[in-house]
C-alpha cells in the first residue's frame, strides 16, 4: 500500500493584530483631518459662500451688524470734526452689515488685502439671529468639552497643525451669502449659548490679534441693550403651572394699576423660582413703575442673561466685549453703560434696538477723542 503523503504545507498566517490596529487609526485619523480640514471653530460651520470686499481704501474701517450701520448717518459729522486742519479729510468705510454675527465680520475683514489704520467693531446685537449648530447638537457639545480640556486646548493653541485633528467630525452648516433667521430649540439654549458665549470670546480674541498683526488700531464699541424690552422667555425647567398661574395674576394686577400688590406677590415668587427671565421681567417692571430703577434695572440684566429666546444685544456677550478689551487694552467705549446710565430719567430707545439719536451723537463724540488720539491729532 502507498503510504499517504504528510501535508507539509503551512497554514496561511493571520495579519498581525498589532499591525492592523495602527493602520485604522491613521486612516481613522486622515479621513477626520480631511473632513476637518477647513475648520477653525468649534462650530462646523462654513463660510465658503460669503463674498466680500478684497479691498477698501479708507483710514478708518467700521465693521458689525446692525448696530454699526444705526451709526451711518453720524459718520460725515465724524469725519469732519477729525479732518480739521488736516491736508486731506478722513475717510471712512463701513463695512457692516444687518443681522451679521461675529464669525461672518471676521471672515470678512481676513478678505481684505490692506487693513485701513483704524479698525471700528460696532457688532454683537446679532449674535443668536442665526443656527451656527446642527440639529444633533450633541456632537458640538462633545467638541466643546473636548476643547475645555486643557491637554486638548494646548495642542490647539501649541499646534496649529492638529487642530482639524481634535474635533468629531458633525454635519456642516454652510452660511448662506446673507445671514438668515434660524431657530434654537428651548431643549437645546442652555448647551447652545454655554457654547456660544465661549466661542464669541476665542472669536473676539483672534480678530483683535489679527487686526494688530496687521499693524492697525482696533476700538471696540458695545451694542445698546434695551433692558424695557418684553422679549424674555423662561427656560424649561424654571416654572411649573403654579408659577404661570401666579404670573399671570401678577401680570393683570400691574396692568389694573395695583404695583405695590404686584411688586409684594413678585418679590415673594422670585424668591421660590429659579432663573426664570419671565418673572425676572416682570419684578423688574414692578419695581421700574414704583421708581426704584436701581434695583430694576439688575432684575431687568438678570431676566435679559436668563432669556431662553435670545434677540438682539445680549449681557453676557456686552460683557466678553468688556472683559476682553480690558485684558488686551484695547480702545474700548462701552455704548450700552453710557446709555443705561440715564436709565429711568429719560426715555432712552427709539424701538427694542435703536437708542435715541443723543446718544450715538455721544457715541460721536467719544470715538472723536479717542480717535484723534489714536491718529495724533
């Protein structure tokens, strides 16, 4: 009998484990960096649709949202008083545009080939007119408390180069040419500004850096905030049904004239209410009809810092303005104070935005001493 041959052949060898894991991650790691490869916030957002002026010739350049164009009609007065016994007169371009937030006016201003001497930041009023986070902002959250992590925020600060390499990869929100209204669900505000007042903050910074490497002056200015403006909402969470049956019965007694009732049942539900804009409004109110402004006016910050449907000039974000300026002594002028100083003496909004012409005629004023400090005049 033939003896049956042995099978010497070997058996086919698996792929090292220790090999292959390595290699997912570096394609784990290049298809995030492309997908990142243009993104410098922790917004995904993209500005690749917005057109803007290359060039602009001018000595001083006015950039913001609506609050910067409310100053157009005092600008030739401007121009004027600075331009006194000079060879040639001033010139100023403004730049802004209505409902434009921050991350637009600075995509803008990097578009510029030249920057003019002056640079003039009259933004902020617009901040939270448009969605700057997809629907599943979950993911933008995580990004967001990647970035808090100081290990992640040195890499990004140290190394510019990994930065598309921190953040999850989410869906991209691509602006439109021109800013368009979106919502903010009442479910999602709270993590939604926690964001946002952060990423206005690291956005101020960079413009401000930007604009000084690029041997101008900037000046920042702060955005009117209209304290009697009725447009705060509580927050989920910061009323049951009782509280609405008590507001709605504080409400009527203000409207019958009964302030002192309303002003003692209010104070008494603020005191068993958490951060809620809507009773925060309405104590402020009370106490602005019984003349004690002072006091109002801090319900009436407080109810604009809770609303859960933020418009227009918000607090926290006049405050950024603020704080920032003062860190990187910036020249500053803060419009919103010198308005709210008047507060309860004299009527101080023309509507919920737009402050009465006195007060951007001091506005003009100001910014002439600084400026022709700023231009040794």
């Amino acid at each position: 009998m033939k003896k049956k041959r042995k099978n010497n052949k070997r058996p086919a060898s698996k792929f090292p484990l220790w090999v292959l894991i390595p290699l997912i991650l570096v394609a784990l790691i290049y298809v995030i960096g492309e997908y990142n490869k243009n993104r410098h916030h922790i917004f995904p957002i993209s500005l690749s649709r917005i057109e803007s002026q290359a060039q602009v010739d001018a000595d001083i350049l006015v950039i913001g949202d609506t609050n910067s164009l409310l100053f157009n009609s005092h600008i030739e007065n401007l121009v004027n008083d600075i331009s006194k016994n000079l060879n040639r007169p001033v010139t100023v371009f403004n730049l802004g545009e209505r409902n434009e937030n921050i991350f637009r006016t600075f995509f803008k201003l990097k578009q510029i080939k030249k920057l003019p001497p002056v640079i003039i930041y009259m933004g902020g009023s617009s901040e939270f007119y448009e969605r700057l986070i997809p629907k599943n902002i979950e993911i933008t959250s995580l990004n967001y408390t990647l970035f808090k992590n100081e290990f992640f925020r040195a890499l990004y600060t140290l190394m510019p180069s990994l930065r598309k390499y921190i953040f999850i990869p989410d869906k991209k929100v691509e602006l439109s040419p021109q800013p368009e209204k979106g919502q903010i669900n009442s479910d999602e505000i709270k993590k939604y500004l926690e964001i946002y007042f952060h990423s206005f903050e690291i956005e101020i910074k960079r413009m401000i850096s930007y604009i000084e490497r690029n041997n101008s002056t900037p000046f920042l200015v702060t955005p009117p905030l209209n304290l009697l403006a009725s447009n705060n909402k509580a927050c989920e969470g910061s009323f049951n049904e009782d509280t609405n049956r008590k507001l709605i019965d504080i409400k009527e007694s203000l409207e019958r004239g009964m302030t002192k009732e309303a002003l003692f049942s209010i104070k008494e539900l603020d005191a068993i209410t958490y951060s809620n804009a809507e009773v925060k409004s309405v104590y402020g109110q009370a106490l602005y009809e019984v003349g004690s402004y002072t006091k109002a006016k801090a319900q009436l910050t407080l109810a604009k810092a809770y609303n859960c449907s933020p418009s227009g000039t918000h607090p926290v974000i006049n405050s950024i303005i603020k704080k920032v300026a003062k860190a990187r002594d910036t020249y500053f002028y803060d419009f919103s104070n010198h308005i709210n100083l008047y507060f309860g003496k004299n009527e101080l909004f023309l509507n919920d935005s737009e402050a009465q012409v006195i007060y951007y005629e001091k506005l003009q004023k100001e910014l002439i001493i600084r400026l022709k400090d700023i231009f040794s005049l």
